[in-house]
C-alpha cells in the first residue's frame, strides 16, 4: 500500500487494461511511448506511477505532480473515426464526468482543449499524443493533494478534489472508475455520437462566453469571445472579422 493502490484489486477490476506499474518515473506518457515502440506494451493498458519526476503538459509546459497526485496514462488502440484533436475532447468529458459521480462534486468544468477546471483553478490536465497504433491519454490530476504543498507560484492556481469535498479519495476506487468510463467512450461498440459529446462538453464548458486569447495556432494571437466548438470539435471565437475556428492552441482568459 506504500504506492498508494491496492494494486492486486487494480489489477482484477480493471480489465480490458492491463497494468504496468511503476513507483517512480520521470513521465507515464514518456514511458508509455518507449515501451510501445520496443515492442513491450500492448493496448488497451494502463502506465501508473505514484511518484512521478518530470512530467509534460502540452507544447513546452511542465506538470507539477506531488504526494495524493494521479499520475497515469491510459493507452488505447486508434479509432480511424475519431481525429487526434478530437481525443481530448471526448477523454477530458468522459474524465469529468467520471469524477462528478465519483465525488459528487458536479461543479468540474472543462477547458479547452486538455484542462479540468474547479472555481477557475486546475484540478487536472490531459495530454494526448497518437503514434504506432495507439492513443496515449495521459492524465495528472490532484486528488489527495494538500493546495499548501503545492509550490507557492501555483498555488493560486491550484485546486484539489480531497479540499474541495472535504474528504480523502481511495485512489485505487477513483482510477477504476476512470479507467472503466475512458474505455466506454473511446471504444467503438459504446463511443456515443460525436455530435451528443460536443453537446455535452459545451454544457460544462468554462471558456463559452468569455474573453480568451488563443496563442500558437497562428502567427499572431487570436483574441475574441469564446461561442463553443464547431462540428468537428474546434473552437469557436468571434471577432470582429468575423469567427476563426481554432484546432490547436494555448488559451488563456482574458476577463
């Protein structure tokens, strides 16, 4: 129990996955990829580790991980149906709503395209990468984590399921119930409709209706009000020229 997981129960109750548990790694998405690409991981499983080191956010961002941290990466065989910037989107509402159930806390939003949000603050983040076959969901997500460890130029940012309900997670329980959820929307046989996923990801959307700057999609900011996601799940900002549909991007909220 040292790893914070039951880790013979993980084992039995997650299945389709496979577990490849680690104490300590510098990045779960990192190894996953280095182990597919050797030959010696096989989809669909699951790369935990309870202490992770170094890990990555999107483009050059770092994540912050510490003890009562989930750290995780879910690997799943490539859909030819779902687009790689469409894995997010459908991972991140499947994870969100997950964690609703789980907690009871029904006020966890999304922000496009990776982000968990509570009040503002981030509880979680994903990161989603495709290559050999398989799509790498990489999930941090500060479960049992006290906001006052977390290094003082992110705590304002900073938010964590056991303070916001007021109690500590069994994370063993928690990532079975992520794990089951992820499988149901990213398999073929129960992926619901596009369409009904961006419906229900605009419902819990955080950007809709605010002043955002999108950075990295183009040469210059794209700045205007958030309005949703098109059909294919880009993001929608109005501008004066009229409404820029953004397939990738850093974000961030301007009022």
């Amino acid at each position: 129990m040292k790893s914070g997981f039951q880790l013979d129960l993980l084992r039995s109750s997650i299945k389709p996955f496979r577990l490849y548990f680690f104490s300590r790694l510098r990045s779960t998405n990192d190894h996953a990829a280095s182990l597919r690409k050797r030959h010696k991981l096989f989809a669909p499983a699951i790369v935990l580790t309870s202490h992770q080191i170094a890990g990555r956010g999107r483009g050059s961002n770092s994540w912050w991980s510490g003890e009562g941290s989930l750290t995780v990466t879910f690997v799943l065989p490539v859909h030819d149906h779902s687009l790689p910037h469409q894995i997010p989107l459908i991972a991140g509402l499947a994870i969100r709503d997950a964690l609703a159930r789980h907690s009871g806390i029904e006020q966890i939003q999304l922000k496009w395209p990776n982000d968990l949000l509570h009040a503002g603050k981030k509880l979680g983040g994903l990161l989603c990468e495709r290559l050999d076959r398989v799509d790498l969901i990489g999930l941090g997500l500060n479960v049992n984590v006290p906001v006052k460890a977390v290094p003082k130029s992110l705590r304002r940012q900073v938010a964590s399921l056991a303070e916001i309900a007021g109690l500590r997670f069994d994370m063993t329980s928690l990532l079975v119930d992520l794990s089951k959820a992820l499988y149901r929307s990213l398999s073929r046989r129960d992926e619901p409709p596009f369409a009904q996923i961006l419906r229900d990801y605009d419902r819990h959307h955080a950007l809709v209706g605010r002043e955002i700057s999108v950075h990295g999609a183009e040469e210059n900011p794209i700045r205007g009000t958030c309005v949703g996601l098109d059909k294919i799940g880009r993001l929608l900002v109005r501008q004066k020229s009229g409404i820029a549909h953004v397939i990738a991007g850093q974000v961030r909220v301007e009022n």
